[in-house]
C-alpha cells in the first residue's frame, strides 16, 4: 500500500513548525521518526493532508541531565537510551527497557517524544513516563505548557495534546542512588509490541520500603500507575510474602482489554505475573 496524497512541510524553525500547526490543524500531522505514522499512512489508518517533518528542528535535538532530572528533546531517538545516558538507576532502567521497543534499526528512527505522542498502550516509554512521573512540554503558537504524564495519557492513541501542538520535550525526574528497578516484559517473539510489562522502583532503607512506583503497560488502554498498591509497599519490609500479596492485589486491581493477541483473562495474569518479576528485581 502507498500512502494518500500530501502536502510535506519541512520547516526550518520551531516557530515556523508551530505556525504550520496552528494553521492546518487537524489536517495536518508532524512527522518525527514515522516509524508508526509512516506504516499507518501506508494503510491508510492515518490520511493527513498534511505532514510536518520535524527532523530540521536542531532545538529539538536535545538530551540532557540537570538537578532536575533528564530532559529528552522531541528528536531524542530510541537508540540514544542504548547506553546509560545518565549515571544511576535511571540510566541503567532505561538502557534496560529501550531493548525492548521494536528493533535495532526502528530504534535508530524513533524519538521518544514520538511514543509519547502516538500513545501505543503497549509502549514502554509510555509506561516509564507514567511510573516515573515524567512530564511533558507542550508549544504551540498560543504559548507553552507542562502536563503530567498522569493526565497526559487518554486512552489508545489519545493523549492531552491539542491538534496545534506540538510535543517538545519530556521531563524524567531523577532517581537517587537508593532507587532500586526492575522491569518485566513479555511479548511473543522479540521486537513484538509488549502484550503485558510492569515497572517497579523502590527506594529501600535498611530492608523496609521508603517510597515506591509501580506501574504496568500493555494490558489496559494505557499503562497504568498502582497507586494503592505502592501506598501498600511503603513502610513494609521486603519479602517474597510482601511481593505475592501484591502480585496478587495487581491481579485484581486491573482492567484488561482482550483482543486477537491475548484475552482479557490472560493479560489479568500476565499483569500479577509482570508485577511479581519487576519487583522481584527491584528488591533483589
Ligand atoms: P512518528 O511515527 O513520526 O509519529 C507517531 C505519531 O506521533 C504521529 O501521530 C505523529 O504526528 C505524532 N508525533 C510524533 N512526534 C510528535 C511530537 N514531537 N509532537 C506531537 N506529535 C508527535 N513502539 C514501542 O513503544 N514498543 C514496541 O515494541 C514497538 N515495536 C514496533 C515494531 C515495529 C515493526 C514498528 C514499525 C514500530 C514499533 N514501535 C514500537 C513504534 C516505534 O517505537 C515508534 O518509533 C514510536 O511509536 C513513534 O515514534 P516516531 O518518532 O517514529 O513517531
């Protein structure tokens, strides 16, 4: 299949970017790292009339670590996250989880900012951004804003952005030394979108849990935090009793969706047993 006719801008500035956006609107799309809007416009899913290739945008292309934690560009590939691109936990978690997402040469392409934008329920960053309250930086032509990556998220390819805007930048806070993570994922052969994943990160003093995230992805229409179940760590000391009790509790907190790859009964176990596994790690 080839795509339906369109127009292709380029631009040569943020400025002139959003400019586009804000005249074109919902018929327009931003083209990042196409390595999902290019397969869905050869299909036909996706007819925009218009594109917006980003790829010019130098002020996009950034990646760095401050006080306040990572700040990954619009233009920040997969691939980038192949090797610790900051010292500590988090570092290492996301050099773990990018081996998971696609294959070598998709990751070369893909931004992550685009994964964020596309809302795959079975994205892993959607589901770093989501257990590691990452926020997001929205522009457009009538200003900028911040969202947290809690209200970001909609549901299956939906997401807080608005037809004019245009993701710029995601914000990772930084995890101490004292974080410990662990990530679980499952999908049927490697490079498969996830059919279920969780991530856990535990903050563990002396034994007990001081502060914890969990979250899973894959398995509902978005990935989800497990708010109550990490309400349910903290104060506890680490056990496999602790671990199983709330594998168990995940198992009944979710609300899987069934579909050609898994039913719903399957993801619900598959959760309890992402769960189980990620903080396995996370504690060992
Ligand atoms: P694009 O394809 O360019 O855009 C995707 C959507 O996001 C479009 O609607 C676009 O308009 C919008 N968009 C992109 N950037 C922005 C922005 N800065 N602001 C606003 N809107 C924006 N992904 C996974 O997470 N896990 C997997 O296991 C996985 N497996 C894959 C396997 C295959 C075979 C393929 C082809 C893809 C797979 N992907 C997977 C998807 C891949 O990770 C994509 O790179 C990612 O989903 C989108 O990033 P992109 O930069 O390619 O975005």
């Amino acid at each position: 299949m080839k795509p339906a006719a369109f127009d292709y801008f380029r631009p040569a500035s943020l400025a002139e970017a959003l400019a586009l956006l804000a005249t074109y609107k919902d018929d327009c799309k931003i083209l990042a790292g196409g390595q999902s809007l290019v397969p869905a416009m050869n299909f036909r899913l996706a007819r925009p009339a218009v594109l917006i290739d980003i790829n010019d945008l130098s002020e996009l292309d950034d990646l760095r670590a401050d006080a306040d934690g990572l700040r990954i560009g619009a233009l920040t590939r997969h691939a980038a996250f192949h090797r610790p691109v900051v010292d500590g936990p988090l570092g290492t978690l996301l050099a773990k989880v990018v081996g998971h997402i696609a294959h070598y040469p998709i990751r070369q392409r893909g931004t992550f900012a685009g994964s964020l934008a596309h809302a795959d329920p079975a994205s892993e960053w959607c589901l770093v951004a989501t257990a590691l309250d990452a926020v997001v930086v929205a522009k457009s032509a009538r200003g900028d804003r911040t969202i947290a990556a809690c209200d970001f998220f909609h549901g299956t390819f939906t997401t807080d952005l608005s037809a004019d805007e245009l993701l710029a930048e995601v914000r990772l806070p930084p995890l101490a030394p004292c974080w410990r993570t662990g990530f679980y994922e499952f999908s049927r052969r490697a490079g498969d979108f996830a059919l279920g994943m969780a991530l856990a990160a535990l903050n563990i003093d002396a034994g007990v849990i001081k502060d914890a995230r969990l979250g899973i992805g894959g398995i509902s229409n978005r990935a989800i935090r497990l708010r109550k179940l990490e309400d349910r760590l903290v104060g506890q000391r680490v056990s496999p009793e602790l671990i199983d009790a709330i594998a168990r509790d995940a198992w009944a907190a979710v609300d899987p969706l069934g579909d050609i790859h898994a039913s719903p009964e399957y993801r619900r176990d598959l959760a309890a047993t992402a769960v189980k596994r990620a903080l396995t790690e996370a504690a060992a």
